[in-house]
C-alpha cells in the first residue's frame, strides 16, 4: 500500500498565507538586449557557369558540419563580421533578423574565447527559430559562406543577447538542512532549460518532461542544454558546448501551471544545428514513467541555485546551476482531487531544480523510475518537505499518453511492471502482446494507425527484446517506432555493457 496523506486542512492554511514557504523552483540567467544593427548585405555567388568554365569539380561528398557543401570551398564567397557585447560579458547570444542563405549558402559562429562553432544553412537557422546557441565570452566571429548559383544572400543581427554577471545575489533557500547536493556524473538524462533557469529531462517515451510554471515561460528561443560546464566563481552560469545545446520546439508543449499537484509541462526538441541529433538521439538514455511505486526515499537531479560554500561574492559559487543530486526520506503523497496530487520529501532542492525528475530509490530492482516532476520548495522537515506532481494526477497521465498523438501505445521492457496495457505509465512489456492487441483493435472503418512506441537503450543497457515476433496484420497495420537509442529485436539480440559506475539512479 501506498504512504497516501490527505492533508486537506494544510493546504488551505497555505492558500491563507499566499504560498509564501511553498514557492515554485526556476532560477533565470540575468541577461540585457544589445543594438547592434549588424548588416552582411547583399550577395551573388559564383555562377554555376563560371564554376564550370573554372574547371573545379562539383563534391557533393565534401561535408561541413552545415552539411551544405555543395561545392568546392574556394569557390564560396566568404563574408566575416566581429560582433561584441559593449562589456565584458561571460556569454552571448545572436537575435537574428533578416536571414537569405538560399539553397547552398551557409553561416558559422565562432566563440573568440573558446573557438567554439555553431553552423547554420537555411533549414537549421529556421528551425531554431533565427536565434544562435550560446557562446561564451563578450564576442563572436560570424562568417557567411555564399555558394554559387545563390543569388541575393544575406544575414542581419540586429541584436545581440548579453549574459550578466550575477554578482551578490542572494538565494531563497529550500534545503531540508545543511545542503548535502553532490555532482552527478551522469549528465546524459537532465538538461538545462534556459535562460528562466529550470529543469527538464528525457522520458523513456521519447517526449521531455518540466514543471508546468516553466513550461509557461517557453518561447520560440528558450533551449534546453546537456553536459553543462562549472558556473564562475560568482555562479554565473556559463553554456554547454554547442554541440550540447538543443532548441526546445515551444510550439509543441503542452502543461498546467495550477500549484502544488497539479504542475507539469510536457514538450518536444528539436536538433542541434551542428550534429543533427535531438537530446533523446544524441544522449540514448531516459528514466522510465510510473505511477505505481512507493519508494522508501526520493533521489532529485537537478540544476538548482548553490551557495555552499559562499561564491566569490559571498553568494553562488562554481557549482550553481550545475547538475547536482541527493536522495532522501519519501513522505509519500498527498491527495485533494484525481488531478492535484503530490509528492513530498526530504530532500535539499533550489531555484533551478524546478522540473527536475523525482526518481524513486530503494525499491530493490528498480533503477531510473520516474514517480513525478519536482516542482516546489518549502522544506521544514521532519513535518514537511519539497513538493511535485505524481504521476497519479490523472491529467498529466492523460496529457502524456496522447503527447504524440491519440493512436498510441507504449512497450518497454525495462520497466518495472509486466504490463499489458501499453500506457505511458503502464507500458506494454510484450512487443507481441502489444501487436496482438493491435490486431484486435484494428478492423474496417478504423483509420488512424497506432503506433507502438519502443524505449531504447539507455546508455546501451536496455531496450532489448529477445523475443519471436508475429504479426497477421491489422486493417491498417502498425508502426513500429524506438524513442531513445537502438532497439533490438528477435531471439538471439542481446545488450551492450551498461554505462560504467552508474548506480542505481545513475550517481
């Protein structure tokens, strides 16, 4: 049975004081609009005529991370621009306005702190909404690479996204005690939302989960980054590799934003520009879903504010906003309505752990099970401790089930339940058991497919199923599809070593 707590009386008492010990978690990156009305013109490449009469040969197998080279490299015009903050900044951010790159044509940024790149050709500049990943340091090098056969290309950045320093802010503190945090070492699950500063992180469904009060903050500009460095001295926060930064596809999300239980915010990623690859593609890995455990403790992983031991300033230091974990003592969940249900634990959080996964911990056997989203403060242990919303508030289980759309079942072999009813949180456990019932549920009239959705491997341990496989084919057949990593499939597949020194929740 599970620890369940109906504490109708302690709510409203919270709703008489306005909320003001239980508060929800973000933590912005402070930062200020530049003007700097940066204009590339106007530009013709090369004829394809006079590429020809050159004699240099078209190599469409020559590749820049743009994957745009159409072309020898000596043939592209190539237009540079210095663009830098009025100050010293410790990050910057292109605001693209007027954007031409034509069929072939290409731009690259370059970080002249750390000669860190980002390349963008027509597509990939539109799909990350015409804004540039961030860099490090006060001032970029843009380059514009026009390809023959492109006529009338141009870039235009009328604006440029400084970082400020964080200086001796304080933080509105949240720990259950003194801060116990440690840094994780497994960084391939929790990403950075930024710039309002919160958590989010890849479900073995292959959506991405947060707090609802974030994801009411997305715009077409707000990313999502992996393998995040130290922050300053001061606890300014300084920005993952480009490679390791993701545009979050606002546009898809979806989340409620009505307090304590009733507070989550699912989403979608798109690629980074330079590798391709979406968090889910590049990461492999995710936790699992479930609504059906009643761990002994909580383990939270999350980017929250730090202060101990005090920054250079007396206040954040080199580990804020950082990826940092700790377990501690389940104080099960409350109840007040099917929709508004939470956690609570004793466990340390800040601003910034906002959407950070709630993992259950010691239930022998189970690793990387998610039960919820954390998503506010207000620790005063041992009577009470941080919140987030269970997977058992009916409309996040609703939401999730239909994110990619209503003809959808899950199958994951690694969850912890042998299920047979192919929800988000009750996934099919028998790729044939799932088909089976596709079968029975597909007949004429019925025109949507379902899709079955596969979790795969994490970190190269999971997503395995060594199992025969028959399918006498639906009306309208069934569409198998993985969500995270490789899947294998039949009798003999077998899987990789897990990630080395990962325990049970991956630190």
């Amino acid at each position: 049975m599970k620890h369940i707590r109906i504490r109708y009386p302690v709510l409203i008492f919270l709703l008489a004081i306005g909320w003001q010990a239980v508060i929800g978690q973000p933590a912005e990156a402070p930062s200020h609009l530049e003007d700097v009305n940066k204009d590339l013109g106007y530009h013709n490449g090369m004829s394809i005529a006079q590429l020809s009469a050159s004699g240099a040969r078209i190599a469409p197998e020559i590749y820049t991370p743009a994957q745009t080279i159409a072309f020898p490299p000596s043939s592209y015009t190539v237009i540079q621009e210095n663009i830098s903050a009025a100050d010293h900044a410790p990050w910057v951010r292109l605001v693209f306005g007027n954007v031409n790159l034509g069929e072939n044509s290409y731009i690259v940024i370059t970080s002249d702190e750390d000669q860190d790149q980002q390349f963008f050709n027509a597509s990939t500049i539109a799909e990350w909404s015409f804004y540039s990943a961030y860099f490090k340091g006060k001032s970029i090098m843009l380059e514009l690479f026009v390809a023959p056969g492109d006529e009338n290309i141009t870039v235009q950045v009328p604006q440029l996204i400084v970082g400020d320093f964080v200086g001796g802010q304080p933080i509105p503190l949240s720990l259950c005690g003194a801060d116990d945090r440690l840094s994780s070492t497994y960084p391939y699950v929790d990403g950075r939302l930024m710039s309002f500063g919160c958590t989010g992180w890849t479900t073995a469904a292959g959506f991405y989960l947060t707090a609802g009060h974030c994801e009411v903050l997305f715009t077409s500009s707000t990313i999502m980054e992996f393998n995040v460095p130290s922050s300053l001295p001061d606890g300014t926060t300084q920005p993952a590799a480009v490679n390791d930064q993701y545009p979050v596809i606002s546009s898809s999300s979806t989340g409620q934003n009505a307090g304590i239980g009733d507070d989550w915010g699912i989403y979608n990623c798109g690629a980074n520009s330079n590798t391709g690859l979406t968090p889910a593609e590049a990461e492999r890995a995710y936790y699992h879903l479930s609504r059906s455990l009643a761990p002994p403790s909580m383990f939270v992983r999350g980017y929250g504010t730090d202060e101990t031991p005090p920054g250079t300033t007396g206040f954040r230091n080199a580990d804020s906003q950082t990826l940092q974990y700790q377990s501690g003592p389940s104080l099960g969940e409350n109840i007040t309505s099917p929709t508004d249900i939470d956690w609570e634990y004793v466990v340390d959080t800040e601003g910034g752990n906002s959407g950070s996964a709630i993992l259950a911990s010691g239930v022998t056997g189970v690793n990387f099970h998610s039960v919820g989203i954390h998503t506010h403060a207000g620790c005063a242990p041992p009577s009470s401790g941080n919140h987030g919303t269970s997977f058992e508030a009916d409309d996040t289980e609703s939401a999730m089930d239909v994110f990619w759309q209503s003809q959808v079942e899950y199958v994951d072999i690694d969850h912890h339940l042998s299920s047979t009813t192919g929800s988000s949180l009750f996934p099919h456990f028998s790729i044939q058991n799932a088909l089976n019932q596709a079968n029975a549920g597909h007949g004429p009239g019925v025109s949507a497919l379902e899709l079955i959705l596969i979790a795969g491997s994490n970190q190269g341990s999971g997503g395995v199923y060594a199992q025969s496989v028959s399918y006498s084919g639906a009306t309208n057949g069934v569409v198998l599809r993985r969500t995270v990593g490789a899947v294998k499939i039949g009798p003999g597949a077998t899987a990789k070593a897990p990630v080395s020194g990962a325990a049970a929740n991956g630190d």
